[in-house]
C-alpha cells in the first residue's frame, strides 16, 4: 500500500553511517508501522529482520544478563534465518520499551549495532519514552507515522490525477464536477478513515459491512487492552473517559471537561486515566495556546486541552455514524458539532509536515480558532467556515489581538489568497 512517509525512510537509509542514528518509528496502534517497515525493507534492502520484544519470548530472553555483539548478532542471525550484512539488511526491533531494562539495551543497540540500519518501535508514547530516558534522545532520529491522509486514500483508490489536480488548482481551478466527485471520496473517507487494514478492506471489496467489521475488530483490540490494566480502579477510569470522547468532541467547546465522564469527577481523580489513553496512543491531545505567540511551545496550557481519537474512522464508529447516514447528507461535515469536521482536520494537519506545533486558541471571552500553528517564526490561525460564512468574528477577535501576516480558511469556496487569508476547499488541507 503507497505510504508517502517511504520517501522520509529513504532520506534515513541513505546518510552515511556516522551521520545516521537508529530511527525511532513512531505511531498510533493500527497506523501500519510493521507493515511499513516490511515494505521500506522489501524495497531498499537484501533482506529484513525483525524482532518483537512484546510477541516474541525468546527475543527477551536473548538481552538478558551480559551483553555480548557478536553472540548477539550470531543469534540474531540465526533466529531470523539471514546473513545480517551492515549496509543490507534492515533490522527492526518492535515494542524495545515493554522491558524494564530496556534502556539499556535501547543505548547497547544504538552503540554497538550503529553500522546496521536499525529501527525502533514503541509500544507506547515515545515523547515520553525519550524523556524518561534522556541520555538516549540524542542518539536517534524520531519519524512519525499516521493513519493515510486523504491524498493517500485517492492514491490507493487509483486517483492520483486528482492529487496533481489539487496541487495545480490555483493555476487552474477544480471544475464542478471534479469538486463533486473529491466531495464523495471524502464522504467514504469520513468513513473509512486511514487506518490502513480498514482502507485496504475498502479497496479490495467496496464493502462498507467490511469496512465497519474491520473498525469493529480495531475497537475491540483497543477495549481489550483496557481490559488487560491490572488495577481496576484505574481500569474503570480509563473506560469512562474512553467513552466520553464523543460526546466531549460534540460539544461547541470541545474542551475536555471532566465533568462530562462523570457529574461530580475532579481532575486529580481522573488525571491518571487519561495520561494512561495518551501514553498507549488511544487518543491524541491538543493544548491550548496561551498566547499565539511563537514559540508556541512556550505557551502551553497543560490544564486546558482536547481529545482526539487516532483516526476520523474511528470516531465515526464510536458515534455509530455509518456510510448512509453520511451519503443522505449533501454536505454533511457538520454532523455531530463538527466532532467528525475537526477530527479529520486534525489528523490532516498533523500528517502535513508543514503545520508544526499545533494548538487551539481562545479568547477571555467566546471566540475560538479551532487550530494555530507554527511555520518558522510566524503564528498562523485556521478558521474553519465551509459556509462562508461572513459574520464569523473569531478570526477578526483573533486579528484584533495579534498582528498575523496570514490567515488560512476552510471553505467549501475555491482555493485562492486573497491579501491574507489563504482559503482551501476541505480536501486541500493536505496540500497546505
């Protein structure tokens, strides 16, 4: 399956050994790590090892006590039935954060296998990961990987003519019927989202009964690793606020509030709930800015955030949302207050690797810009108004406040810049 994130693996695979850090591949459950990881291997390599700290027993077993290279690589080799060639083979060593000595085999492997290619995945967090382990941040490279941006799922579909269409609309604009047709693959996108097994169940059998069963089996995996949390007070904590992320996300301030997991719920009782769903990747935060001011990081409200699930496909399904109800609608982005709108934004946003440092903005008072970013020293605003809609004030409260160069708008309208308001059709934003 086409993954664009290919082309960052071969920019890794090709720096000299001495300028060329372990990778750490980093992602929700579901987005297609190991998958990728096969085809980046299948492609640039002789052959490919890989090694599952979680799944495979012997593997743990093997970096236990003292740690020897050469007996090391010699069973490596063995286990995996290749010849491990520095420069040829791929080696990848999944979930290396599941032990409990794992950081010293994480700064063994990086210090002594260095002239190997070798790849890292997590079974968790890896911001958190690196900053439990420090001495280890500086000896590898992070890549991201998220579920398929809408320009991949045209790609997979076999509509790559529609990726170089959006890309030179603003020489020449989409006509009508190229713009409807981009608005009902992003309807089964809303759908399917980009969870890569759901996407390729929809290609290979049109099958939306598929396409939910598929969603179905990823739900059930992820509430059956909230089952498995040993402590059940904890355990039942995660569960509700797992369950409130429809009904927080449905609100017209999306801002996540105890209170709706449970009436009389505090913050430090539920804390702990929900750093375990961001640390196992079951959803992912966004924080509000306190001031759009770059750096952004340095504005950070860690008490005042929102909670997004992985994938648009997903949240679809925790709302119940099926392809008929979508397909009934002429426009219908705007079911659920927008719940669906924003997540599909957000996860575009954050699979663009020009929108960095992303955060949502309120006012003392009403307004709010749904999402800021950074792009180098400047503070960009994104209003969302597909109804082009004229007495939209956030953004002028938003302008008001701060001096911004430029301001991007979601519409339904055409993609054009008008003084300083870049506005893109809905399924643009991956082009941003």
């Amino acid at each position: 399956m086409y993954r664009e994130i290919l082309n960052q693996l071969d920019e890794w695979r090709e720096k000299e050994q001495d300028e060329r850090k372990v990778l750490l591949f980093a992602g929700s459950k579901g987005v297609g790590k190991t998958f990728t990881l096969k085809d980046f291997g299948a492609g640039y390599f002789t052959n490919t090892c890989s090694f599952d700290f979680k799944a495979q027993d012997y593997v743990r077993y093997l970096f236990e006590g003292e740690l020897d290279k050469n007996f090391i690589l010699k069973k490596l080799s063995v286990s995996c039935g290749e010849t491990l060639i520095p420069g040829e083979t791929l080696l990848v060593f999944e979930n290396v954060d599941v032990l409990e000595h794992s950081r010293d085999i994480v700064d063994f492997i990086c210090q002594q296998l260095k002239e190997f290619h070798v790849v890292f995945t997590l079974d968790r967090l890896e911001m958190n990961f690196l900053k439990n382990n420090p001495e280890i941040a500086d000896k590898v490279n992070v890549i991201n990987i998220y579920p398929l941006s809408f320009s991949e799922f045209l790609i997979v579909n076999k509509e790559n003519s529609f990726c170089e269409r959006i890309s030179n609309q603003a020489k020449q604009p989409l006509d009508e019927e190229e713009k409807k047709k981009l608005e009902s693959y992003l309807k089964v996108y809303m759908i399917t989202g980009g969870m890569p097994s759901v996407v390729k169940t929809y290609v290979d059998t049109l099958s939306m009964g598929k396409v939910e069963a598929e969603k179905a089996k990823i739900l059930f995996a992820m509430e059956e690793e909230i089952e498995a949390i040993e402590q059940p007070a904890l355990r039942n904590k995660v569960k509700q606020v797992f369950d409130s992320i429809p009904m927080q996300l449905e609100k017209e301030n999306k801002k996540f509030q105890y209170g709706v997991v449970k009436l009389t719920a505090r913050a430090r009782e539920y804390k702990d709930a929900v750093e375990w769903l961001i640390d196992h990747k079951f959803v992912v935060p966004i924080y509000r800015a306190k001031e759009a001011i770059a750096p952004l990081d340095g504005q950070i409200d860690d008490k005042s955030f929102e909670l997004f699930v992985s994938d648009v496909g997903l949240l679809a399904s925790m709302y119940g949302i099926t392809f008929a109800d979508i397909d009934d609608e002429e426009f219908p982005f705007h079911m659920k207050g927008d719940a669906l709108l924003e997540q599909y934004i957000y996860s575009e946003l954050l699979h663009n690797p020009n929108t960095n440092n992303i955060y949502y903005w309120i006012s003392e008072a009403t307004a709010r810009i749904a999402f800021i970013f950074q792009d180098g020293d400047v503070v960009i605003p994104m209003e969302i108004n597909l109804d082009s809609n004229e007495k939209a004030q956030s953004l002028k409260v938003f302008r008001g406040k701060y001096n911004v160069p430029m301001a991007v708008r979601i519409s339904k309208d055409k993609m054009q810049m008008t003084q300083d308001t870049l506005t893109l059709p809905l399924f643009s934003i991956w082009n941003l």
